[in-house]
C-alpha cells in the first residue's frame, strides 16, 4: 500500500470512530408509555412535531397496552429532530395526546 493509501485509509478511520459514536447517539432516544388510564390503550401513535399525518399504529395489529402496563417505544424512526406529537386511542374511543415533547430528554409519558 502507498503512502497516500495509508494516509487516506488512516484518515477514514478517524471519521468513523468519531462520527460513528455521535451518529448512534443521536438515534438512540425513545419513551416508555405508561397506561394508566383504568382502560387499555388499543392504538398509539406518533409523529414528528406538527406534522399533519399522525401515521400508522405503532401497536400493530396484535399488541395493546393494558391498564397499568407500559411499551417502550424507540422514536428515532427517520425522524431527525427529537421533538415529537404523540396520541393514544382507548379502546372505549377516548384518545389523550401530547404535542411537541423532546423526547431526546423526556423518556416517559404516563397516560392517564
């Protein structure tokens, strides 16, 4: 191997060491949903900070919450900014939502 080959394949070592860590971090967030409604929490959802479509089910067609039961939920999903609008669907039809949560630093929502 050359010397500029050593050089450049040195070089592309030091970017990813560095930009690999601070790439994952910026992807490792998300919230634990706590029920705690006294119902189940059939749908959930979530979306990036005022974005008009809430998006599919997070829950899927299988899983639900229960009441005093939680689901955590990685919120990374594509979306590059932390902050996030979040709505749970309760099987009695009721919903709760919270809007423009920061999710890089808010790790729990308790839904009552």
């Amino acid at each position: 191997m050359t010397i500029t080959k050593q050089i450049i394949a040195a070089f592309a070592l030091v970017v990813v060491m560095l930009v690999g860590p601070a790439a994952a971090q910026t992807r490792d967030y998300g919230i634990n949903v706590i029920n705690d409604t006294g119902t189940t929490i059939e749908y959930f959802y979530y979306s990036a900070c005022r974005d008009q479509n809430w998006g599919r089910d997070r829950l899927g067609n299988q899983e639900v919450i229960r009441d005093r039961q939680s689901r955590f939920f990685d919120m990374y999903d594509g979306i590059q900014s932390c902050c996030r609008d979040m709505r749970a669907k309760l099987v009695n039809g009721a919903s709760r939502q919270r809007m423009n949560v920061d999710v890089c630093s808010e790790h729990q929502w308790v839904v009552k």
